[in-house]
C-alpha cells in the first residue's frame, strides 16, 4: 500500500520579496551620515564639559568626586526616570552644595542632561529639576561620565596595585639588609670568640712559661754530646825505633 506523497508547495518570487521587505522595516533604522555626525559633536561637547570643563579647574580629588556624583544622579534618572526621588534634589545638600554646586564646572555638566535649577520651588526652595523629554542627551551624557568615571577606576587601581608592589619590594630589601645584618653580627661575634681564644691560650703559654724554674727547664733539656773535632780516625802507635840506623847514620 503506497502512501500518498504530500505536494510540494511553490513559493513564488514576490512572496519571497515580500518577506524580505517586512524584516527590513522590521529592523531598527541605522542613523544617516549625518546623524552619526551629529552624535559624535554631542559626545565631543560632553568630553569637553568633563576636561577641561571639570578637571582643570578643580583638583584632582575634587573634580572626581563631582564626576561620581553627577554619574550617580545621571544613571538613577535612567533607570528609574519616572521615580520622583531622582527627579529633583536640593542645592542646599550637603553632598550636592559640596559636589555639584560650589566646583566649577559641574552645573554646567549637569544642564547640558537637562537638570536646571529653579523649575520647582517648595517652602521658597527651589529644586534642581529634570527635563524628561530629553532623555537621549541624559544617555549620552551618563555614557560619558561613565567613560571617565571607569578610567579613573583603572589608574587608580594601578596606582594602588604599584603602591603594595613598591612596599612588597621596600619590605623584601629591608628583610635582605636586615638577613645581611645578622650575619655580618655572627661572623664578627665568631671573630672575637676566636680572638679571644687565642689571646687566652697565649696568655696561659706565658703564663706557664714564667712559673716554671730555670732548673726545672735545665734538668727536662736533653743532655748535649760533645764531639771531638776532626773526622774521626784513629791514631796507630808509632813504628819502633831502630837504634842501628841511628848509628849508621852517625858514622
């Protein structure tokens, strides 16, 4: 029993193009040349704001704390943008009088993401406020916030990780110089026992010495052997006389 087989389904050119068309406008738009241009600027005028805008100004210490401080405020805005807690603040804070409003610099940084002052007042107090509707400015300016928060971050970290190695270093150089310190101390203490050792065992051959008598070291010297001179032959006894050749000699 064959199976009956299924047909097979032609799809046609413009239905094929018709898909195609769909997932295209499905796709987010790419920005144009110029919008791309555009965007750049912005980025470049918020770096600008940070340094030299920032950093010059204020010290170091200063400038990044302000820095902090603004990222703070930009990323709550962010992710909480309807939470009225991070919509407003007061320049009366301590943290946002010592950070945001008395560096200088910083307001401006904060105006450029649309947080103005003077938009609301309470109890005859104005409020820094947010502008909602100006969101894309707030994304750019937190991106580049980050961007010198981060990097900071880094060489601060650097500086710290340097500083333990320096120490590290300065620690195993002193326990090196401390090592040779000791050991120079035992050699010098080894020399003097020895020094003194032997100072002390001549001073008890002296000593010895002087109390033994004259007679004492006469009597212990071997006795000396005396030697005639010459070179050790014997003398034979003289030939007899002859008293005939005396005479003969005579007549």
């Amino acid at each position: 029993m064959s199976t009956p087989s299924s047909p097979t389904r032609s799809i046609s050119a413009d239905a094929l193009a018709a898909a195609a068309e769909r997932r295209t406008r499905e796709l987010p738009a790419q920005p144009s040349a110029a919008q791309m241009a555009a965007q750049h600027e912005r980025r470049q005028a918020f770096r600008r704001l940070i340094d030299p805008g920032i950093l010059r100004p204020n010290s170091k210490e200063q400038a990044v704390a302000s820095l902090k401080i603004l990222l703070t405020l930009a990323e709550n805005l962010l992710r909480e943008p309807e939470n009225p807690k991070f919509q407003q603040f007061k320049p009366t804070n301590t943290t946002i009088k010592n950070n945001l409003v008395n560096p200088k610099g910083t307001l401006e940084y904060a105006i450029e993401i649309h947080v103005q002052l003077g938009n609301q007042v309470k109890n005859f107090q104005p409020y820094y406020t947010w502008n909602p509707r100006r969101i894309e400015d707030l994304r750019t300016g937190t991106a580049i916030l980050k961007e010198f928060v981060d990097l900071e971050n880094e060489r601060a970290e650097r500086a710290a990780r340097s500083k333990v190695d320096q120490k590290a270093v300065a620690a195993a150089v002193k326990l090196a110089y401390m090592d040779d310190r000791k050991s120079k101390q035992l050699h010098d203490e080894r020399e003097k026992d020895r020094r003194t050792a032997r100072a002390a065992a001549l001073a008890r051959q002296a000593e010895l010495r002087e109390s033994t008598p004259t007679t004492t070291r006469n009597s212990e010297s071997p006795p000396r052997t005396t030697r005639m001179p010459g070179s050790g032959h014997t003398l034979s006894s003289p030939p007899p006389y002859d008293e005939g050749s005396d005479e003969s000699e005579d007549a």
